[in-house]
C-alpha cells in the first residue's frame, strides 16, 4: 500500500476529492449550457455567512451553510425568471453581502477566527472528520443521482427553455432544482477546495471537455473523468508536495486546460491545411438528390460530376483532396480528373 | 381601434356564436393573448381542422405571434375561449400534440450538441423521467431527420450548421415529438434564398404527408404551394380568413395597407417586431405555467 493510503486522514480525504470530482463537474456543465458559470461563485459567497453564523452559534458550519446555501440558489432562480435588470444588481448585493456578513460574524466568534476562514475559503481537506465525510458522501451521491435523473431534461431547458415551455415541462422548478443541486455542491465541495475555487472544478473541467468532444453526451463523461483525474491527484500531489489541496486541484484543472486548447488550436489548424471546401452551389445533397450515394466509413460522400463531395458542418467538403484517385476504394469512377 | 367585434367579410363571424368545437385541432372564440394585463391580440375566432396548412400572415408587431404562442401556453390567455383538440386550454396537458418551431436565428452554441441530440428533445414528452432513448425513440428521431433531409449531419455539432439548416433540425425536433399539428414561427424568416427554396419542399413533403400545420410568416412565397388557407392579422385583429385565392382577392381592392406580406425579403435582425416583441424578455414573466 502507497505511504498515502497509510493515514486515515488521507483516505477520508481522497474518498471526499473522488466524489466532490465526480459531482462538481456533472452539475457544472448546465451551469456553462446556460453561461451562469459565475453563479457558483456567489453561492461559495452567501454560504460562507452560513458557515460564520454556524461557527458563531455552535452550530455544524455544513448545516447552516447548506441552508444558507440553497436560500440563496431559490432567489437566484426567482431573481432570473423575472428577467429583471435590476436583478443582476440585487444578484451583487447578496453575493457580497453575504461574505461580508461571514468576515464580520466569524471575526465576533471566539474559536480562532482567522484559521476558521482560511480553512472554508480554501478547504482543508485533511481535517475532514468521519462524520463530515459520511455526510459528504451521502450528499454528493444525491447529487450525482439527480443530475443523472435530470439530465435530458435539464439539457433541454438549457438548450432552449422556450421550446422547453410549449412541451409542458416545468422550466421554473428545473432551473431551482439546478440551482439546489449547485448550492449542495458548493457545500459538499467547501472541504475540499474552499469555497473561493469551488466554482472552478464546476466550471474548469467542462471548458476542457468542450474543447475535445463532439456531443453534448461525450462531453460530460469526459468533463466528469477530468474532474476526478484533477480532484483526486490534486490531493495526492498535495500531499507529496506539501502544498495546500485546494489550489493544487485547481491549478490541475487548467493545466488540462491549457494542454487541452493547445492540442484543439493544432488539431484545427492541421484539419484547415487538409480542408478543401467543394465548390460552392445551392443544390444540396440528400437520398433523392439524383447524385449517386457511396457510403463511406461513417459518412456518405454523394458523386458530383466525378468527385465526391463529403457534408462538412454546414457546407461540403472534396473528400480527400490529397489523395490521388488510386488510392480511393475502387467505388468511385473518376470521369473527371479535375479535383484530384 | 374601434370596441365592437370585428367582422371580416368571409363569413367566419357565422360560428362565433357557437360553442367551442370539439372536433377542431384549435378551437378560438373571441379569445384574446397577451402579456400581464395587455392583451396584443383579441377578439379571435376560428377552427382549425385536421389536414389543414394555415399561413398567419401580418406584419410585424400585429400579433401573430402571440396568437401562436399563446396556443402553446407561451403567454396569457386574457379572455374568450380556447380549446386544443376539444379540451379547454387550462386543463390541457398533452403538449406533445402541439409541435413547436420557434423563430431563432442561431442555436445556442454555449456547449456542444449535436443535431442528433437536438433532436432527442422532442422525445422527452414522451419518455419516463428515468427512462433513456430506446431503440424506438432512435428510428424516429432518425426519421424526423430523414422528411427535413438532415439524416446525413446527425453526428454534427449543430452549430456549426448554416441558418437554414439550423431552422430544419428545430422541424425535425418537433417531429420526433410525433404532433398532430405544427406550429411554426417565421420558419423562413432570415435565411437565404437558397435554404428557403429546400425549406418550402420540406414543408411541402409534411403537407403531402397530411400534416396539419399552422406558419406564422410574413411572406408567402415559401409556402404558396402547400397553403390551405391564410388568417390575416392586423393591429391585434384578425382582418381576412380564408382560402388563398380570396386572399389575393381581398389584397387586390383597396382596404387597409399591409407594408410587408410579399416579396419584402428580410434577414438577419432586420425583421425583429418594432413595436412589440414577438420573443423578448417579457416572454419569461413568471406565474402563467409553472404553477
């Protein structure tokens, strides 16, 4: 057994980073879908006066952080589908108000004021007890099964919550029950990360995944593998490191970040070197287009006066442009040497 | 604006007096839609009837579309009557039935979705809260994909599509949800001359097919050849109901000016409502469908 796995404290700690890096990112990618993704961040906010009011009367800081927490996801939700201007103002009031109020009530409590707030704005992982991880882990499972539970619909009212609307689905309790599973998160995630960089392992590992798949469906597997990959070896790399583990995961994060736009930006250049758009004409391709069909690998390319044109995006591509005719499979008849 | 009840001259005024019908798709008696209190249009009385194309034709701002939107539950029925499918509006709920193609311009492209997974949305009325696509639900979706000729673009991310193509996946979304009627919001609005042409066959093959569809547009050159019937809306009234012929007719002889019905071509955001917003921010008050 790895030296890490040796303490109690680390195992809670790594179990707790799993499940925070599998909830995180599954919530988060809704949060992106409807570009709230600061939205977060104010929850992180108004729940750390739920943490000083708990520190302050004895009470568990989770508890009245969650309350605090989803309090304030429901007027976030009710704020938005009034459509207001002045909400996003309102919004700004109660993010800052609430973690002023937590500055001022936690400095008025008596059990070290100081070391409490750095521990909730940045985590502090290792000092995760048994009982806040069972609480944790049961928390984070509901998480996870809701979302999952939820998941096409809330895709679809992300996606267009008017249509949403005329298909009767209840957009409104969608968006609060979104904004709950947020606040739930920012909580379950406040060990772990802290409350500052919370929104980051939501946000972070999807803008990752959004650069590298093609669909909605694979983006999420794969924002869902990174936040683990970054959550579990942020607090593995912490350890070794000595540095603290809440901003080791983030940092993570956008390594893979940035690893991933490099690799996206040299990808698209190299597919626009080997790109060539067939000729531009408004007839478009389709079963009964006259233009015989050849399947191909998993696209079908339709013979247009001897080339083959392949659909691209929104337009057609010359299939295969650098290849001589040769080297195609013997399908094709090329009466038309022109393009190739 | 006078207070009596408009009578456009075609005789339509006949069934006012009746009950809503219930063998009618969309049964109105004297209703009216609107925002909060203010109603855009009123005093609506029509049926219309399985098998029939209905152009809503009018300019911008007449409330054409508030007309449609308030069918589909989108705005607030301020008076008369309205049944769907011979169920009066508020006790309606087999939304399904009612397929919506709303006017966008783009598809939200804040993350990655494909055509296919556009599509899915239509099945959802139709699936548990915990079930998943089946097999069935895939053949459709497929097939939805098939009558607007985007079978071969499933596995694309839909924002990448031209406008035109992106208007035919919002069709081929409503199809999957198999509706007895389509209700279509200026599909042909904002995209070029090209993509109109492959959409007003697409529509001509769901016409062929028996569909019952309900456009609301301000040209008709898309859709002569599949119209049925035209309702002209103006200031909030409806002014003209009947076959397209009469139409013709009725735009022929002097009456009220109608700045923009044919040949006025338009795209990009040029033909937002000046006056009043057909899909704006009021559209998300809240109180009128969450309840």
């Amino acid at each position: 057994m790895p030296e890490i796995l040796a303490y109690d404290f680390m195992q809670r700690a790594l179990l707790a980073a799993l499940l925070v890096g599998l909830a995180a990112p599954m919530v988060g990618v809704f949060l992106v879908q409807r570009r709230l993704s600061l939205i977060g961040d104010g929850m992180g906010h108004v729940a750390l006066a739920g943490v000083a009011v708990g520190v302050f009367t004895n009470q568990a800081p989770v508890l009245t952080a969650m309350a605090f927490a989803v309090v304030a996801a429901v007027v976030i939700e009710l704020v938005r589908a009034r459509g207001r201007t002045s909400g996003d103002v309102a919004l700004a009031v109660m993010f800052y108000g609430g973690i002023a109020l937590g500055v001022v009530v936690i400095g008025r409590s008596q059990s070290g004021a100081p070391a409490n707030l750095d521990s909730y704005l940045f985590g502090a992982i290792s000092t995760t007890t048994k009982s806040d991880l069972l609480v944790f882990a049961a928390l984070a499972l509901v998480v996870v099964a809701v979302t999952w539970a939820l998941r096409p619909r809330l895709f679809a009212v992300a996606n267009d919550e008017e249509y949403a609307r005329a298909t009767g689905m209840r957009v409104t309790a969608l968006n609060i029950t979104l904004a709950v599973l947020t606040a739930v998160t920012v909580v379950v995630a406040m060990r772990v990360v802290g409350l500052l960089l919370i929104s980051a392992l939501m946000i972070v590992p999807n803008a990752t995944a959004q650069l590298v798949a093609g669909s909605f469906r694979a983006a999420i597997r794969l924002a869902v593998a990174i936040g683990v990959i970054c959550s579990v070896g942020g607090v593995a790399t912490a350890y070794y490191a000595d540095t603290p583990a809440g901003g080791t995961i983030v940092l993570l994060a956008i390594a893979l970040f940035m690893a991933a736009s490099t690799y996206s930006a040299m990808r698209d250049r190299i597919a626009r070197r080997r790109h060539l758009e067939a000729e531009r004409h408004e007839h478009e391709h389709g079963v009964n287009c006259g233009h015989p069909m050849i399947e191909h690998d998993n696209h079908v390319d339709y013979l247009h006066d001897g080339h083959r044109h392949a659909p691209h995006q929104g337009h057609y591509d010359e299939h295969d442009p650098h290849k001589t005719p040769h080297e195609h499979d013997p399908l094709t008849t090329h009466d038309d040497p022109v393009r190739h | 604006m006078t207070a009596t009840l408009n009578a456009p001259d075609d005789g339509s005024q006949a069934i006012s007096s009746q009950a809503i019908s219930s063998q009618a798709i969309v049964s109105l008696r004297s209703a009216s839609f609107g925002y909060a209190d203010r109603a855009v249009v009123s005093d609506v009385t029509m049926d219309i009837h399985a098998g029939e194309v209905v152009a809503v034709l009018g300019p911008n701002g007449s409330g054409k579309s508030t007309l449609v939107k308030g069918l589909l539950g989108l705005n607030n029925h301020l008076g008369g009557q309205v049944a769907l499918f011979g169920t009066p509006i508020d006790r309606f709920h087999d939304h399904a039935r009612l397929g919506y193609v709303p006017q966008r311009h783009t598809l939200s492209a804040s993350v990655r979705a494909t055509v296919a997974e556009v599509v899915a949305i239509g099945r959802l009325p139709h699936q548990s809260w915990l079930g998943r696509a089946n097999h069935e639900d895939r053949r459709i979706i497929k097939e939805s994909l098939a009558v607007v000729g985007l079978d071969d673009r499933a596995a694309v991310d839909v924002s990448t599509l031209s406008g035109g193509q992106q208007r035919r996946v919002l069709i081929a979304r409503a199809l999957a949800a198999q509706p007895d009627v389509l209700i279509m919001d200026e599909p042909t609005a904002g995209i070029d001359l090209a993509s109109q042409e492959i959409l007003s066959q697409v529509l001509a093959r769901l016409a062929a097919r028996g569909a019952t569809m309900l456009i609301v547009t301000h040209e008709l050159r898309a859709l002569s050849r599949v119209l049925t019937r035209i309702i002209q809306i103006n200031q909030g009234r409806v002014t003209f109901d009947g076959p397209p012929g009469n139409h013709e007719l009725s735009q022929a002889s002097p009456g009220p000016a109608l700045d923009d019905h044919d040949g006025h071509h338009h795209d990009g955001d040029d033909d937002l409502p000046l006056t009043w917003p057909a899909a704006g921010p009021l559209d998300r008050l809240p109180g009128f469908h969450d309840a």
